[in-house]
C-alpha cells in the first residue's frame, strides 16, 4: 500500500489545530499521531476525565482519500461531541449536567453556523 505523504499530516494537524480553536475545544491536551490505522481514515481516542485526545491520521493512502481538512473536521467534530457521549454513557448523571454539555455544544455551534 502506497504511504500518505508526510505533508498531509501536517496539513492535518493545522486544521485540526483550527476546528479545535473554532469550536472552543482548546482546555484539552492534544497529541497528534501518524501511523497505520486499520480500517480509518482518522481517529480520535478521547479521555473527557484526563481532557485528553490523540487524533491520529492514517499512514497509508487509500484510494478513495478526501483531505486531510475533511478528515480533521470529522475527527474535531468527535472532540467537540465526546462530553455529551461521555456524559450519556455514565451509569449515574444528573439531568442537569446533560443539559449544560447541550446547552455548551449549542453555544459552540453558534459560533460555527451563519
């Protein structure tokens, strides 16, 4: 299989960088990673207790390959939805903090749509 062109990566990490910022997502740590991911274009490991996320983007170049601004926004969007899903999978939540990661999603998402 043919390898990503290390440049991708970087145009990666730059729109990352910029979803990250346009989203409000910057109180996590983020650790970039360019290696082989089987069956992904991209992927996001989230720890929402740690507020830690290791967005990795595949090494190899598949065929069907959009852009590394696709695949970023696809991977920031996961970021910016990760509380909410975290918060819905605990076994004990208040009500109420499900409604303020909405109401803090919604605010987020204010800022991006016209």
């Amino acid at each position: 299989m043919k390898k990503l062109p290390k440049s991708e990566f970087t145009e990666f990490k730059k729109w990352c960088d910029y979803y990250i910022e346009l989203f409000g997502l910057k109180q996590y740590r983020i650790v970039y990673r360019f290696k082989k991911l089987n069956g992904n274009y991209a992927q996001a490991n989230i720890d929402d207790k740690g507020m830690i996320a290791v967005i990795s983007l595949n090494s190899d170049l598949h065929d069907d390959y959009v852009s590394a601004k696709t695949h970023a926004k696809h991977e920031i969007i996961h970021l910016a939805l990760s509380k909410l899903i975290f918060l819905g999978e605990c076994r004990f939540v208040d009500s109420e903090e499900i409604t303020d990661e909405e109401e803090m999603l919604v605010r987020r998402l204010e800022k991006v749509i016209n």
